[in-house]
C-alpha cells in the first residue's frame, strides 16, 4: 500500500514545491488528503481503515535561513485519543532540488518504534541533508543534530476548513463559507515536524519539489 501528494509554491529566492496544504501566501497548490484512497483509509467503506497510513497534510515554508517541513497524519482525531506511531509504515517527505521534478534527491525516511517502557515510543528520520547518520530519540521532544531540528508527536490540527459551507456551497452553487467556522478546530493529529537549513536544501534557481508518501510493509492486514 502506498499514498502519496505533491504540490508547488515559490517564494522569494527559493521556489519550493510541496504536498497537499500551501502556507506561503498567493500561491495555489493541491488540497488536503484525507482518506485517500477510500478504499484503504475511510471509515465508511473500509471498516478497519489504516489511519496511520492516512496523510492528512504536508506543509512547506520558508525563513531567511531554514526550510520547515511538517507532515501530518491519522486525523483528525478528538483531543482525548493518542497519537498514532506504527512500526510498519514507512513515512517519506521526498524533496528534489535538481530541476526533474519527480525524482527525489532528498527522500527523507521517517518510522516509529516502541521505546524500552511501555507506551513510550521512539521516532527516527533517515537522509537528513548534512546530518551523519539517523537522527532519532523519543517522541514529543525536539531532537537537534548537526543543525536540523525534529518534532514528532500529537499537535492541534493546522488545516483551517469550513465543510459546512463547502457542502452548502455544492448543494446551492452559492458561496456559503464562513471564515469564523472551522472544521478542524479542537481536533488533533499525529505530525513529524522537521527544520534544516536552508542552504541545504536550495540549489541555486532550480525550483523544489516537496511531497510525501506513506508505505505499509508487508501490504495492509
């Protein structure tokens, strides 16, 4: 089983590219995730949906001196339920920095263990540009290693949405939103948030392309 996003923004000296929600203003890209592919990951047609294989978001945005990737999944969820860390799927934010397009250069490698107590869990991110070797250690903690910092853990859902005005919109063909309701308030996510710097990333005036996958070992029970 695989899932995977893409999506395309630019900014100011450095054009990126990324997967599913946009952050950098006046820029279009691909929508959200969710339950995608249905067949897999939606509750109401698969009765054992693998939610944590389910992408729910990849921002990518950008300072003076760092590149901020952050990939959510398994939501969203009410604030009451864990996070979800699974040991059999491969999480990968794929960035190609060369001018292609489609071919990753910089495929960064994400999986979740059980940690040496129970219920505590560990995270470990591979390829990371200018850190020798896995950067890995517990979740819910910022861990730092050769100038790349990561988060893995349960956050706020980002994603702002308004679905009653999308569903009224659709049924009436008239603008119903309103930017004062919002779906994904007072829900979480699982998310891996990572910053590297930027010069690690950039290479000169090709754009980048950003997107993620997810890749369940052994296909989904």
């Amino acid at each position: 089983m695989q899932n995977w996003k893409k999506l395309t923004i630019a900014g100011a000296g450095l054009a990126m590219a990324g997967g599913a929600a946009l952050v950098l203003p006046g820029l279009g890209g691909m929508a959200a995730d969710h339950l995608d592919p249905p067949a897999r990951t939606d509750p109401n047609v698969d009765s054992t949906p693998d939610r944590a294989a389910d992408i729910a978001d990849l921002y990518a945005f950008h300072t003076d001196t760092s590149v901020v990737l952050a990939l959510t999944f398994a939501g969203p969820q009410a604030t009451s339920e864990p996070a979800t860390y699974d040991r059999d799927v491969l999480y990968t934010i794929n960035i190609s920095n060369a001018g292609g397009r489609t071919e990753a250069e910089i495929p960064l490698r994400i999986r979740f263990a059980p940690g040496n107590a129970d219920g505590t869990y560990g995270v470990q991110v591979e390829n990371l540009p200018g850190v020798t070797g896995p950067l890995s250690g517990p979740v819910e903690q910022v861990l730092s290693q050769d100038g790349v910092r990561v988060e893995a853990g349960l956050f706020d859902d980002p994603f702002f949405f308004d679905l009653q005005g999308f569903k009224d919109t659709a049924a009436t063909g008239t603008l119903m939103f309103d930017s004062t309701r919002d779906f994904f308030a007072g829900q979480n996510l699982t998310a891996v948030v990572i910053e590297i710097p930027r010069d690690r990333i950039a290479n000169g005036a090709n754009p980048i392309d950003v997107w993620a996958t997810t890749a369940r070992f052994g296909g989904q029970l």
